[in-house]
C-alpha cells in the first residue's frame, strides 16, 4: 500500500484529502507545518509528499528543498498561489508537479497514481531498444 505524507497547514482540507485517498487505498499521514513534517519525515518513508507552500514556520519552498537534499521522494505542491513565479519556484526547487487549490479529488488521485507510477517503474536498459 502506498503511503502519502500530507503537508498542509488547513486541518479541514488535509483530513477531507486524507480520507479520499485511504479510501482509494493509500496509507495516509498528515503533518501541519514542515516542522511536523520534518520530526515525522525522520522516522518513516513515503512514498509520495503532497505539499502546501504557505505554511506557519518554514514554507513549503523551504520543505522542498530540506527533502530535496535528502530524498527523491516525489513531491506535489498543493497551493492557493497559482502564480507564474510560484509554479516555477516550486518546481525549480525540486517539486515534480504543481496542483493549484482548489483542485477536485479525482484529478489529484491522477496526479498521484502519475508521479507513482513513474517514480516506481523502472524500465530495463534493453527493453525499448529497437
């Protein structure tokens, strides 16, 4: 079962993203600001990261970067700042896909199965080549 940390400081929306996801079969974990992320991040792996920016603390841009040094765990932004700059930031920081809020459920489960399914499928050296 794939697990996913959420990072969002939104209590509501965290645990209603929460549940959508454990119901399509993801083990889920939320944590409230990066800080919280951090303590949990040290202590068990995800699969995947589902990250708000504006967060109390240290931003999500700031997040990104700290597990960018020490993970390549795929890594959703999830934010109200739908920005042109902020989509680059974000991804530019080591973000592998920007979802803009408000977004529906069955479009980010589409993102997720997406960054899963290419984070975990490696093919072979040989098996495309002509």
């Amino acid at each position: 079962m794939p697990s996913i940390l959420i990072v969002d400081d939104d209590a509501d929306l965290s645990a209603i993203v929460a549940r959508y996801l454990e119901s399509e079969g993801f083990a889920v974990e939320r944590a409230a600001s990066a800080e919280e992320a951090y303590d949990v991040l040290a202590t068990r792996a995800f699969d995947l990261v589902l990250l708000d920016i504006n967060l109390p603390g240290d931003d999500g841009f700031a997040a990104c970067a700290a597990l960018r040094r020490a993970s390549d765990v795929p890594i959703v932004f999830a934010s109200a700042r739908t920005s042109e700059t902020d989509r680059i930031v974000g991804l530019d920081t080591g973000g592998d896909d920007y979802l803009p809020k408000p977004y529906s459920l069955r479009e980010l489960l589409a993102h997720v199965k997406a960054l899963l399914r290419r984070s975990q499928g490696r093919a072979g050296a040989g098996l495309l080549a002509a």
